[in-house]
C-alpha cells in the first residue's frame, strides 16, 4: 500500500531547503520562570529571577512558527499524519534578553516497513539561534504517515 507521500509524489528537492525564519522578541525573566514552574523546576537558577537565570534547556521550542510546512507539502497532509515525537539537541543557554530566530527545514524524508505495512517518516527541522549566531537548539519534529 503506498503511502500518502508517495501519492503526493512529494519533491525530494525540498529537502534542505530553507521554508521560513521566525524571531522572537526578547526573553523575558518571567517567560523563563513560568515555562521552568510548568515543566516542574525547582532549581533556582531556573525559577528566580536575577544574573544567573537561565532558561530551562527546552525553551527553544517555545519559538512560534509562522510556518509549519514548506509550499510543496500540502498542510492538510500534516493532519492526516502522527506525531513521531522531537529530538532536541541542546547548544548554549537562553538568557534574559536572547532574541531568538527559528530557521525551518525540510531535513529527511524516509520509508520504513512495520507491522501495519509502509511507513513514512517527515523530518521538520529547526535550528534556532540566539542574537549572536550562536546555536541554542535543533529541533527534529518527526511525522508519521501510513
């Protein structure tokens, strides 16, 4: 049974291509506290104001995208899709301040055969950096199509 990429004869060109760039506005001590409080901190360089705050090491993925998709993906496809999970990997600390910018990507494009027959992986990537270039995370956000 061939997958819903492969009905769309998705453009493996995409792949590596840049499809949009989000920034932030600067982080605020209380964006850092309120997202460190709600994933269960305790640690104080992570919930108290002051020099050495930091934000926890996933509030990279806070960034709002303006684009879930590039144009050669239909975004309905992406409803019909699961969630395969996120890889993060983690650069510097955010701090007070950063600005942050989100670059997305199409990264990877891949089959694999499980019980239910074909599957295909989408592999949206984004890498956001902070105002001096400086990588704060990548975020792999995986798709699933049967």
């Amino acid at each position: 049974m061939p997958s819903p990429l492969n009905e769309l004869e998705l453009d493996r060109s995409l792949i590596g291509q840049e499809f949009e760039r989000s920034k932030s506005k600067p982080v605020t001590a209380d964006q850092l506290i309120r997202y460190s409080r709600a994933c269960g901190e305790t640690a104080a360089c992570y919930i108290e104001d002051g020099p050495d705050l930091v934000a926890n090491p996933t509030f990279a993925i806070t960034l709002h995208r303006k684009k879930w998709v590039p144009d050669g993906i239909p975004m309905d496809l992406m409803y019909r899709g699961m969630d395969a999970g996120k890889d993060v990997e983690i650069g510097v600390r955010v701090r007070v301040g950063d600005v942050l910018t989100g670059v997305g990507t199409l990264h990877d494009i891949y089959e694999k055969t499980g019980r239910s027959g074909n599957l295909t992986f989408l592999v949206l990537r984004v890498s956001v950096f902070n105002q001096r270039e400086e990588m704060v995370a990548v975020i792999d956000q995986k798709m699933m199509f049967r």
